[in-house]
C-alpha cells in the first residue's frame, strides 16, 4: 500500500492499523468469509488462471475503491467498514466484475514481492530480537485486545443479523400458516359448496326426470283421448252421413209414394172431385153422407200414412241435430284438451327453467304466455 497508495498508508499508519487487522481473513479465506459468491466465483477463476499474486491485486483493488471512504474513518470505522459494508457493496453482480476488471489492471511485479517478503522477514527477526519483552507482550497484548474486540463485534453482529433472521422467518412463518389457515377454510367452503351444488345438481335431475315422466304421462294420456276423439267424430260423422243417405232416400221414396197416390186419386173420378191437383181438398157443397165408406177408408189410410212418415221424418231430423250437437260437443272437449297438454308443456318448460336458473343462481326466465287456440263455434 505504500507504493500503490501512499496516502491511505499514512493514514493507516497515523491509526496504527496494520494489513494483518484486515487483510488476514481475506488472504486466509480467499474473500469467502465475508463476500459474496459470484466475487468470490470471479476470484477463484482468476487464481487458477494467473496464480497466487491476483489475491495481492484483488486486495488493492478493494483498497483503492474505497479509499474515500477509509480516510475519513478512524480506527474502530475502519474495522466496521472492511468487515460490514464493503462486502455489501459487491452484492451485485455488475460491480464484482468491474472490480476484477480493475485487480486485472494492477501490475505489482512477482520479484518486488519477494523482495518485500525477505525484508518483512529480516525486520520481523530483527525487531524480535531488538525488542524489549515487556514491549513485545504489550504490543501483542494490544493485538490481542484489538482482535477480541474486532470478534466481539463480529459476534454481536452475527447474533444481531441471527435474530433478525429468526423475526423475519417467524413473521414469514406467522404468515404463511395464517395464508394456510385461509386457503384451508376457502378449500372447505368450496368443497362444501361443491358437495351441496353437487347434491342440488342430483336434486335437480331427479326432478327433472320427474318431470319429464310426469309430462310423458300427459302427453301419452292427450294422444290417447285425441286419438279416441278422433275416432268418435269420425264415427258420428259416419253416423250422420249414414242417416242424410237415408234420410234423403227416405223423402225420395215418399214423394214417388206420394206421386203414385196423386196418380191414383186423380184417375178416381170420386177422389179427383173432392182433391185439386195439387192434392188440396176442395171446399164443395158434397155432403158427408154422397161419400162412401170405400173413399173415407182410403183417405183415413193415406192420412195415417202420411202422418207416420211426418213423425218418422222429424224423428230422423232430431237424431241429425242431436249427432252435430254431439260433434259439436267432442269438438270443444278437444280443444279443451289441446288447451291442458299446452298448459302441461309451459308449465314443465317454466319449472324446468326456474330451476336450472335457480341452481346457476340467476334470475329465472318469465315463461312465454300459452297461445290458447280458437274455439269452434257451436
């Protein structure tokens, strides 16, 4: 240092702080005691590469960045400074590297160290044998007394930096299990909530297979009662068809029987006389007692005809109106049951509906108005 840096040796010497205080544990240790691991990866590299002489120029290298600040400390400063903060400052990465860059730039020649090695040696011995012993113990008592004091220090730093440590893990702990206890309620509740979203899901389909049978049910029972329905009006229908063909065949026969009776009476000259030609009775001057028994015989016969087949036609006339009421009838009990299957339809569709949108908790859909089909008129 009194070559490289002649300043930071006076001052050193001005405190009375040797390399030894320093520089011991960095030679000993190859900078692994204190600094951190990509300096000391860097260090390694470049003492498999140049030798032993790259830790003299690492140590200037430390010595000259941090020249500033070591002649403004004193002699306790500088201890702290060398064991605390400057192995902070190569925490990163970047400036190790400026550092080596700067080791690598120091040229101390190899015959110059031994030189000051076999002169260390010669004055050692010489001072060693000069020196009075009350001096040499007081010196090393002093050695002595500076090294306990620089270990005391290290240690109250290391149980400071420990029980910082263990604050810092204990409250990392403290958070971590309070994180834990969380997610572990979070994890229950959601797993109480899949298992009741599950069981409602079951629920659901139950009611939804429920449902559907209930609605299958109906539907099978609609068809059926159309079907029968159906088929009924169909049969009147044929019923009715069946009494106009007779009905029609019915009037047919009686005016051709009418036709022939018309024929016979007028070809009677008797029968003409009391009856027109359009079979109206004519109002004569011929009393009761000019007819014969043979004419009134004939008439009360043909009355007696005549009034069987009036009753026989109003009776025919009343089974067709009583068929179309009774069509008319299973007409609208049809559309009555077209109104129910419909109504069934809706209701199963708005449950179902209601439901899934009750599970998936949304607001259930407002199910579409049942359209109701026109009634026939009677």
């Amino acid at each position: 240092t009194k070559e490289q840096l002649p300043d930071l040796h006076g001052h050193f010497s001005d405190l009375n702080l040797e390399a030894h205080m320093y520089a011991s544990q960095w030679f000993l240790t190859l900078f692994t005691a204190k600094f951190p691991l990509c300096m000391v990866f860097h260090i390694i590299d470049l003492l498999l590469c140049e030798g032993l002489n790259i830790i003299f120029h690492v140590a200037l290298a430390l010595l000259k960045t941090s020249k500033e600040d070591l002649l403004q400390a004193d002699f306790e400063g500088a201890l702290k400074f060398f064991r605390v903060q400057l192995p902070k400052r190569y925490r990163a990465e970047e400036n190790a590297r400026r550092l080596m860059e700067q080791a690598c730039n120091i040229k101390v020649p190899t015959k110059k160290l031994k030189k000051y090695e076999k002169e260390y040696q010669a004055m050692r011995e010489s001072q060693l044998q000069q020196e009075d012993p009350m001096d040499r113990y007081k010196r090393e008592n002093r050695r002595l007394q500076e090294a306990s004091m620089r270990l005391e220090q290290e240690n109250d730093d290391l149980a400071h930096e420990l029980v910082t440590s263990k604050i810092a893990l204990r409250n990392d702990l403290d958070q971590a299990e309070d994180k834990a206890d969380v997610l572990n309620k979070e994890l229950l509740l959601t797993k109480q909530r899949l298992v009741e979203t599950e069981e409602e899901k079951r629920k659901q389909e139950e009611e939804t297979a429920q449902l559907k049978e209930v609605f299958r049910k109906q539907l099978e029972k609609a068809e059926y009662e159309i079907k029968k329905t159906t088929a009924i009006i169909a049969e009147y229908k044929q019923i009715c068809s069946q009494l106009s063909t007779r009905l029609e065949k019915q009037q047919a026969a009686s005016k051709e029987e009418l036709e022939v009776v018309k024929g016979k009476m007028m070809a009677c000259k008797h029968c003409s006389d009391i009856f027109s030609k359009e079979g109206a009775l004519k109002v004569a001057a011929i009393s009761r007692e000019d007819q014969g028994i043979e004419l009134d015989d004939e008439k009360d016969s043909l009355k007696k005809q005549l009034r069987e087949m009036e009753l026989e036609l109003a009776q025919t006339k009343l089974q067709l109106v009583e068929a179309k009421c009774k069509i008319q009838e299973l007409e609208h009990q049809r559309g009555a049951l077209m109104n129910e299957i419909q109504a069934a339809k809706n209701s199963w569709f708005s449950k179902t509906l209601n439901s899934i949108k009750t599970a998936t908790g949304t607001q259930p859909l407002q199910p579409p108005q049942a359209t109701q089909p026109p009634k026939e008129s009677t």
